[in-house]
C-alpha cells in the first residue's frame, strides 16, 4: 500500500515540474520576442540603409546622365556673329565660325567612341573627275580623329582610285544595282543605300553623312555638325529673300511648298544625321518619287529634300561655309570654307 504522502509528493512534485517548464517557456518566448525585435529593428535599418543608398546611387547615376547629355549652352555661343543668322525660329543653332567650342565637343565625343559613316555615290565620269580628290580630303578634314568608315556606293570597282587612309579610317565598296525602270541617279543612289543602311550601316555608325562626290574638303569638317538631323545651306541661295527660292511649286507634286511657305533652301550635295533619321528621309523621297511618277510629273532630288526638311525640321544646320561654290564671290560673313562644291561639273 502507498503511503498518502507519497502521492501528495510526487503531486506536488509534479506540479514544481510544469510551472518550471512554464517558466522556461516564458523565458524562451521572451527571447523569441526579443529576437524577432532586434531582426525587425535590423530589418528597418537595412532598409533605410537601402533606401539611403539607392538615392546616392540614383544621384549619382543622375549626374552621369547629366554629364553625358551636352546642353547647347554648353558649346554653342550664337552671339559670336552678329553678323548672319545663327539660330532658326525653331531653336536649332546654324554653325557659323565661331560659334562653337570645339574642346567642349571633342571631350564629350571622345568619351562617347563614336563612329561616323561617309557614304558616297559615284558613277561615270564623277569616278576620274572627283573620287580620289573627295577621298584624301576627306581622309585629311572629315572627322580628324573619330572612327570613320567610307561607304563608297559605285557601278564599276575596276575605277576605284588607290585609297591610303589614316588611323581610325576604314572604306566599304558598295555595288551599286540599278533597275532600268528608274533613270534618275539620285533615285538609283538612295535606293541603294537604303538597301545599305537596314543592312548593315545603321549597326555600324553613330552618325551618317550622304554626299555628292563633286566635292573638296578644304578645312576641318568636325563633331560640331554631328546631330540627329543635319541640313546644309545653300550657298546660291542662302543670301536672297526666300520668295525666290527655287522650290517645287507644282501643287499637284509631292515635293511642293507654296508660295510664301518655307524656311531656308537647303543644299543636296550635304545631309546628315542619324542613321534613323537619314533612312526616314530616304523613304519619304522614294514615296514622293513613286507618287509623282504615277501623276505623270517629275521633280528633282533636291526639291524633295528641301520638301522633307520644311515638315521635318533639321535639329542642326550648317552655314554655307561647310558647302560654298568657289565660282562665287567670298562673301566677309564666311571665314572658313569647308568643303568647295564644285557646281559647274554637274
């Protein structure tokens, strides 16, 4: 037999046991408590830390932003000349002489590594008259210093003159396929570079000029005419009054602007710009041609262009100085030639 005590003890026993237990789970879940505390105390401060961080990374990475987006302000001084015009009603600057600091540019070109395409059509007798003289000027004065590729659009490479280029200077021979439904050059040329861009040239340059090879660089032809769209002025016709602009006047022609309607009359021999943007022109001409040639009309490559560049307004134009005919007159308002266009060949 038990004694009754026995029984009492181990009860009480028992019962000293559970409210140890109790206790030590207690002590365990204020621990837990505290534990959870300090993690969510922690927590808070690692993402307040974050947060501290990703604002200094986000003004850090806006001031890279902001150093890397040039302001015109930054390069372009329009009060320089007083004497001609050097900004359009739209705000785009007209590069005179002057005007431009060319330091500022070269520091923000340079850390960019840019490449900029050269192409050129040339054809027939353009091949002995102009295409060696085009190139080495071109190898002297366009882009001195930048990665440049000529793209030389022709129908007979067994023409090609000796090419020695600079550093940094590379050509491509483009054939140029011509379709006997089309006889206008200018057609046959910007079908063909058309072709050329999607192809391969919008993945290879930066930036694309189109010129005429009846062309001779005479000083330095730099970043400072780099923009999305670039439209050069014509020298013929920069210093008349714009009602006798020799634009398309048929109504009837896609390539026609009104009377009293336009800006400037814009130089062929010269256009510019981003790949894109040269592309989009060149797609815009070709329906203008198509349009035409279906209402029996005809117009010529330069009325389109000055068409285009009425509805699209060019965010850079260069003065004559970059495109002057040397059968004319020097003017005082143009300091340095830049390139001699050679008219009478034409």
């Amino acid at each position: 037999m038990i004694p009754r005590h026995s029984t009492n003890e181990s009860v009480s026993y028992t019962g000293q046991t559970s409210k140890g237990i109790k206790q030590s789970q207690e002590r365990m879940n204020s621990k837990w408590k505290m534990l959870l505390l300090t993690s969510f105390a922690l927590l808070l401060m690692l993402i307040k830390h974050r947060s501290r961080i990703k604002n200094h990374l986000e003004k850090i990475d806006l001031c890279w932003e902001n150093e890397k987006e040039l302001r015109l302000s930054d390069w372009f001084n329009p009060k320089k000349r007083p004497d001609v015009k050097t900004t359009t009603d739209w705000f785009a600057p007209i590069i005179w002489e002057g005007t431009y600091n060319r330091q500022v540019l070269e520091k923000y070109y340079k850390r960019l590594n840019i490449t900029i395409g050269l192409a050129v059509f040339a054809t027939g007798k353009f091949v002995d008259q102009y295409l060696e003289k085009f190139l080495q000027s071109a190898n002297k004065h366009f882009m001195t210093g930048y990665n440049v590729i000529f793209y030389i659009l022709m129908d007979d490479f067994s023409k090609l003159p000796p090419i020695e280029l600079g550093p940094l200077r590379t050509f491509k021979l483009c054939t140029v396929l011509k379709q006997h439904v089309w006889k206008d050059f200018n057609y046959i040329y910007m079908k063909n570079l058309d072709t050329y861009i999607i192809e391969h040239i919008q993945h290879e340059v930066d930036f694309l000029f189109s010129m005429t090879v009846n062309q001779i660089f005479k000083n330095d032809f730099g970043v400072e005419t780099l923009g999305e769209s670039v439209a050069q002025l014509h020298a013929w016709w920069y210093f008349r009054h714009a009602e006798n602009f020799p634009y398309e006047r048929r109504p009837k022609s896609a390539a026609f602007i009104p009377f009293g309607e336009g800006d400037f009359y814009y130089q062929s021999a010269v256009f510019g710009g981003t790949p894109r943007e040269v592309l989009a022109f060149i797609k815009e001409y070709q329906k203008g041609v198509t349009s035409d040639n279906r209402n029996g009309l005809k117009s010529i490559y330069e009325h389109y262009l000055n068409k285009y560049l009425f509805i699209n307004k060019p965010t850079k134009l260069l003065s004559p100085e970059y495109n002057w005919d040397p059968n004319f007159r020097t003017p005082p308002q143009i300091k340095h030639v830049k390139i001699a266009w050679h008219s009478k060949s034409i």
